[in-house]
C-alpha cells in the first residue's frame, strides 16, 4: 500500500536535497571549529574548491542552475534540536561535553555563508570567503554536493533495472571488501568517506553494512549526521586546514617554522587520549617529526595521509624509539586512498609494532569503478582547501608533491623553510 | 515515513502466504484444465509431488505445520471477479474468449481440493486425489510453496545485509545473463519458471528484469497472475499430463498406441496457430513422430522437453522435411533446463532452418547456485506428476531414461508397446 501522503509531499519538493544536516559533515570539523572559534575566530580566510581531475569537466557535466539550488538548500540549514541536544549531551573519545557553551550557542544559530560560484574551461570555481569557523563548515557539504551531483548526472538515462543491478553490484563490491577485512584479525577500521561519497544514501549504505558485517572492527564514522542516526562513534581529529592558515598567518620564518607545532599546543591543551593524533604531512613529515617538540612524541598517535604508507609509519615508529616511546603503545591511522589490498598488507606488515587503525574512504563510499560505460563513476580527487587567509596565500605540501597545493613561488618557499627534501611523487587516485 | 496502517496490517497475517492467487499458475495447466473439464471431468487422478533429488531431505528442512500451513491457505483462494474478468475479455494467442462459459463458471467457483501428507525417509509425500479438473491444479501452487519454503529455510538465519548483497549478487548474475541474451539477434524467450522459481517475488523481478532488458526479444511468461499484473503476454500450451492420463486409461495395447494423438485431436478441434505445439516425448520422440498421422505434421511447432536437444530439433526438421512441410516456416520451442549458453548455441545452430524460441525456467527464476554457504540454494529437480488414472499407474518415459516415472513393470511394457529402442541417459539438473 503507497502512503499518499508521502508521495504527495515527497512530490513538492522542488529538487531532491544532497545535504539536508549541518551534521551531515566530518567530526572533525566541528573539533576544528571548536578550536578555531575559540582562537582565531577572527581570522579571514578563503576556502576553494578545486578538482584535481582535469580531464572530469564538471561545468559540462552538472547543471549550474540544480547546483546552486543545492548549495542555497545547504545555506538554509540550521541546527535543529535534537543535533544540538546530540552534541551537547553526547560522549565523544570518551568525554562529555566535548563542545562547550559558548560554542554551541554559536553553532545553533549558525548558517552556511554566502558562496561565489563561476564556470572556467569546463570546471566550476566554487569559492567562499569571510570569517574562519563559518567558511570552514563550507568544505565537507560542498564536496558531497558536488560529488553526488556528478553521481546524479552520470545516471540520469539509466533505467529502472539497470539502476537496481548497478547498485546491486556495488553491494555485492563492497560485501565482498568486507568479507575480505573479516578475516583481518584485530583489524580497526573507520568510515572516513563523507566528502567523496557517491551519494548520502549509499554512504548510509556503506557504513551499516561495515557495522553488520565486520562487528567490532568497525569503530564508527565521521559522518556525525549517519553517527547520530544509526547510534555508531563520531569519529576524526584535525586536518591540514589548522597548519596551513596558522602557517599563512605567520609574520617571520621563524614564526612559519613554529606555526605547525603551535596549532598542536593549542590542540594538546583542549584534547587528550585518541584526540591527540599529529598529522604531520603538512610541509613534509621528515622536518615536522625531526624539530618536533619532545610533549609531542608523549602524543598517541599519528595519521599517515600522504607520501609512502609504509615509510611514512616506519619514520614514525623510528621517531617514538629515538624519542624513548615504545611504538607498541602508539596508534597509527592510515587514511590516504585506501582499499582493502593496502589495508591487508599495512595491517600485516606493522601488526605487533604499534597499534593500527584504518579510515577508510572513497574507494569505501564511492567505489563505482567499471560500473558503467566509459567508466563515468570512477572516482576522482576533488578537494575543499583554504587558499588564503587574511589575504595571504596557504600552502600545503604534503609527503607527495603532487598533493601539494599553492602559489609555485610559496610552495618553493616553504619548501626551503621546513628543508623538505627530495619528495617521491605518487599518482593521486581519490 | 512509515504506512501504519500497512505494518499493523501486515503483522496481523498469521503466515506469509506464497500462494495468494489461483492465477498464481502456468497458462497451459488452464488451458489444460479447460480441455480436461470438457472431455474427461469424470476421470479420477491421483498427482504426487516427487524430488527426484532424494539428497536434499526437504522433511528435515521444512517445517511441516509451515507446510500444511501454505496448503491450507492455498485451498483458501478463489478466483477473484477481477482475474475472473482478465481470463474472459483478454486475448490469449490471438483469440477472444479463450475461455468458454461453461469453464469459467466452474472455474469461478473452483477451490483446491483437499491433500494428503505425510514424512517419509527426510521427504513429504503430497498427493492429491479426486476429478482430474480439480486436482491439475494443485500441481504448480505445490511446487512453488515447497520452492519457496525451502528457499526460506535456506535463508531463515540469514542477517539484513547478508540477504541484501545475497540478491543483489543473485539480481546482478540474471541480468549478467539478459545482457549476454541481449546480443542474440532474433532471440524469442519466455519465462517458464513458475514452478520451480526461488519465490514469487524474485519471479516477478526476473520478468520485470526480462522486459526492461529484452524489449521484445522477451515474449511473456507462463505465469498468469504476473502476465496479468504487469500487462504481458500469458504463454504455453500443453503438457505432458494429458497423453500420461489418456494413456493409462486405454484399454488395449492398440487404444495406447493411439492415446498420444487422441488427445491431439481434441487440441486440434480446439486451438490453432501458436496454440498447436506438439510435445512429442512422453513416449519417445521416434516413435511418436514417425506413427504421426499427417494432419500432425500440419501443426505450427514442437517443444523439446527431454534428450539432446540438438537431436532432438534435428529429427523434428528432418520429420517435416519428410512429410512435405517447410521447417522454415515451423517453430520449435525448446523449454528443457535451459542456461544461457545452450539458448547460444541452439539458436545459433538452428537459425534460419527453422523458428526458434525459447522457454526459460528454472535457471532464470532460480539460479542461486554457489550464492550460499554449501550451495543450499542450488535448484533441484521437484516434480508433481500425474501418477494413476481410474486406479491405474500413469507412465512418462521422456527422451531421457533419467526422467522415465512409473512402476518399472508398466514402463517397460510401455517402452515395448511404442517401440522405445536405446535412449541416452543424461543427468536431469532441473
């Protein structure tokens, strides 16, 4: 029997919203926004988003018109009272009240800023500017919209039958890297796939099927929006958007060599346990871990997100002996474009020298590899970075110089700042 | 947003029914049945249903209160006045009023007579007993419920996600096949799977699948409530019941002889065109075709049922040939445990000699063989056969001695009396 009533009301929707939470985004980026409210939340920046995939033209692909209709959508949202009731009354990494007053009262009256949207050689330049802790909240809707709006145009013309076999293959896909990850004994693995997912649903999708399918291994999601829904952790730490502003802000050298470890003092003071996770790839983990201060070795872990992942875990495990940690009790979190293959042998290989834990992204939430001619749903690298603040440029270089973004003439300089070496260059996937 | 009112009512139903439609059968058992009312509606049968695959022990996996369970509520159907209205004013193979008065009052009025069941050896004996009219048609409604609650009993533990991805691989592999299908120029198929389908649903999915995939490749299907809910074409014609009973009522060894196409004269009398398929095996095909009387051969086609099916079309072509007819203008429908490379093959050998067309069943609405733990799925060969006439034992030998069913002293004196010389055994699938 059809609800009538659904149906009808489902039929006035003018379009059928991507982003319909202010939590449907990364845990992380409220940590972070947090963190910045509460220290910087004057600071200027601008956010971009630019796809690294040139040969995938978007502006040709997603009608600029349902586009914008999205990102209006997602500037409507607010905070309802049952998120914020989540928030506040939740248990994140073990702590209460993790977000505190003055952030809250913020956050529930909080909107999406205005966005700046214009088409250049087939790719949309999506900008977005003004004060740090609202422009920041831009990255993971824009991303997913973007995302899902490509996944949408892709599958416009399929019918009924073929819709339903296409996801029934990408079931059966994911069932099938998950029955592999099931035989990984002691395995840890986060969802990690919010900003380059196919779409909400199949994401939501992903994520229960991890929870029925791999038990305890399955450690949660940073979607807090599917978190709050299906009763799982919220999971994440920070990212390189603390780094790079703090970095850009900086008036000396001196001042841009420290800016990466300040960013962490301000985090060792908020956080502690499982939130204390150094991302260390921001201009080259080499120079960040060699004048890394010594109450940063004491931290728990670290996050390998670019470069080599076994030489990246290597130095690390290199770092805490020289350091006098004992690895064994540190944790590592592998989170660049994973799949299962790397996920078994970085499981095999460090299994017995420290702690390991896997978040687990696209190629998770957005693997339509082959599915349908011309392979149309490959996954592609879209990113939502900060590019300026207070009118200078950032810079991000990573442990793979193809990741590395900003001015050429910056780039060369921070290079030189943080004496980062010779770099191995990896194809970026996703 | 969840229907209310369909939860509560759905969990007000004691059982899940399998059967819930009297139409919920294959067309020819009606047009059987139609036959058999007119011209032998006194004759007492007794029909058994027989697993001729004696290692899967469907007593010991099917609950037998479930069972009787299912019966009961199958003997509970009527024809409803909308199915009664789509059997009088539909076409069936061209013609108005396939159905005439007389029957379809009797129709209307019809319920499935009573059953007998019992356990024996890890396997039900069901028999029905009484008019013939009555107990045909029992025959597909008991097939499909212990189909269907052996698929069930398969499945009972079976988690959420498990027995998603379970049909999405079984979803994906039916239109793995559509697609190969898809590329055979000319293809004519039908859906023949009713009786030994996984479950009514995956059915009705496999044909939904057939029409979106083939387009007009796909010629209807046999099951009448699926041609009637999704407006398709309702096909078949006779079967193997009606010379099986006839001939087990002759009196003389000449009455025998003659039973096959006794009971073609009345077909003749009553159908034309597609209706007139000779069904030549259930005595052996040799010598049915070469004591044909010659208005036979006049007939539009033959069903290959039983034996090597090349062989089997190559001696009606060359039967045709020797009778004066044109095989090019003469159809054969093959509708034996058919898979999709032997419909490539046995279109690619005999097109252009002859019209081929296919009947497609088991393999298309129940192939889920390796999809479970120890192949628990795999299909099996359930059959529910006229087994006495007037008290005496039915036989059917088949062009496959694997499929001959009769107490071995009436089968040889049937193979003596139709001249049965060396048959090839091949293994029966399905």
């Amino acid at each position: 029997m059809v609800d009538i009533a659904t149906r009808v009301y489902n039929h006035r929707w003018r379009i059928d919203p991507i982003v319909r939470s202010l939590l449907d985004t990364d845990f992380y980026k409220l940590l972070m926004c947090q963190s910045v409210y509460r220290n910087a939340r004057d600071t200027q920046v601008t956010f971009s988003l630019i796809n690294r995939t040139k040969a995938i033209r978007l502006a040709d692909l997603i009608d600029e018109g349902e586009l914008r209709a999205q990102l209006d959508y997602a500037r409507g949202l607010r905070l309802t009272r049952g998120e914020s009731t989540w928030l506040r009354g939740n248990t994140f990494y073990g702590k209460r009240q993790m977000f505190r007053s003055d952030f809250m009262e913020w956050f529930e009256t909080f909107q999406l800023p205005p966005y700046h949207l214009e088409k250049r050689d087939g790719q949309y330049e999506l900008t977005f500017e003004g004060a740090w802790p609202e422009v920041m909240m831009w990255e993971i809707p824009a991303l997913a919209i973007l995302m899902e709006l490509r996944s949408r145009a892709v599958l416009g013309d399929m019918k009924r039958f073929e819709l339903q076999v296409l996801y029934a293959r990408a079931m059966t896909r994911v069932w099938e890297k998950i029955e592999r990850l099931r035989k990984i004994e002691g395995l840890k693995i986060a969802d990690f796939g919010t900003r380059r997912r196919h779409g909400f649903l199949w994401q939501d999708w992903c994520v229960q099927a991890m929870l029925e399918g791999l038990g305890e291994a399955f450690t949660g999601t940073s979607n807090c929006l599917i978190a709050m829904r299906r009763d799982l952790e919220a999971v994440g730490t920070n990212a390189h958007e603390l780094p790079m502003v703090f970095a850009a802000l900086a008036e000396t050298e001196h001042e841009l060599r420290q800016a990466p470890y300040k960013v962490l003092e301000a985090w060792h003071e908020e956080h502690e346990g499982n939130l204390r996770i150094i991302l260390p790839d921001t201009y080259g983990t080499n120079g960040f871990l060699a004048h890394a201060p010594d109450w940063l070795a004491a931290w728990t872990g670290v996050r390998i997100d670019s470069g080599n992942p076994f030489e990246g875990a290597q130095r690390a495990i290199d770092w805490w002996r020289a350091r006098g940690e004992d690895p064994r009790k540190k944790l590592i979190i592998f989170s660049d474009g994973l799949d299962v293959a790397q996920i078994e042998d970085l499981h095999a290989h460090f299994r017995g020298q420290v702690k390991v834990s896997f978040g687990w992204g696209t190629l998770l939430t957005n693997d339509f590899r082959k599915l349908v001619a011309e392979d149309a749903l490959a996954p592609f690298s879209l990113v939502c970075k900060a590019v300026a603040a207070n009118g200078r440029p950032t810079v991000k270089l990573s442990d793979n110089p193809e990741k590395a973004t900003g001015p050429a003439e910056e780039i060369a300089r921070y290079r030189r700042v943080f004496e980062v070496g010779a770099q191995a260059a990896m194809p970026v996937v996703v």
